[in-house]
C-alpha cells in the first residue's frame, strides 16, 4: 500500500460524516434553476434540431430518386442526425447522473 491510499482510509470516516445537508441546499438554490431555464430549453432545442435534420435527410434520400449524388448528401444528413440525438440522449443520462449524484432532481424533459 502507499502513503495516498493509507492516508485516504484514515480519513474515511471524516469525508463520510461530511455535512451534506447544507451543500445539498446550496446545490439545490444554485444548479436547480439552471437545470429548468437554461439546460432544459437548450436541450430540447438540439434535440429540436437532430430530429429535423433527420427527417430532411429521411425526406431527401426518399425523393432523390436515382440520383446518387443527392442519395449521398441525404445520407449524411440522415447520419448526423442520428448522431446528434445519440449525443443528445448521452448528455441528459450524464446530467441525470450529476444531478442525482448532488441531489438535484432533473425533471423528464
């Protein structure tokens, strides 16, 4: 064992009994109202956003018939729209987590 993990087992008990009372309140005043006007709108915005540029792409890959320069460019947009709502769906489980983790409630957005 070395000296850090030593350290550290000593003073479990000390980070345990931590007042979580008071920070959680301060989280609570701070982080809440950031979460529901700032987070909440922004994220249903970009997911506003992935969800219409897949259907543009969905539409334009259906309508471009056997050109397939246009099939190429449709698909594109068909991929990132995927990829926006993957990484928008990745950031409200990341949110979810750091908001349960410092007892902040997330609301379904």
């Amino acid at each position: 064992m070395n000296f850090a993990s030593i350290v550290s087992l000593i003073l479990m008990p000390e980070i345990a009994h931590a007042d979580t009372a008071q920070a959680t309140a301060v989280t609570k005043t701070i982080l809440g109202p950031i979460m529901t006007y700032i987070l909440q709108p922004a994220y249903m915005l970009l997911v506003a956003l992935a969800v219409v540029v897949f259907i543009w792409g969905t539409a334009q890959f259906i309508l471009s018939g056997e050109d397939s320069e246009k099939r190429s460019e449709a698909q594109q947009h068909i991929l990132w729209g995927v990829i926006g709502l993957f990484i928008m769906f990745a950031v409200f489980g990341i949110v979810r987590f750091v908001g349960s983790t410092l007892g902040v409630d997330v609301p379904l957005f």
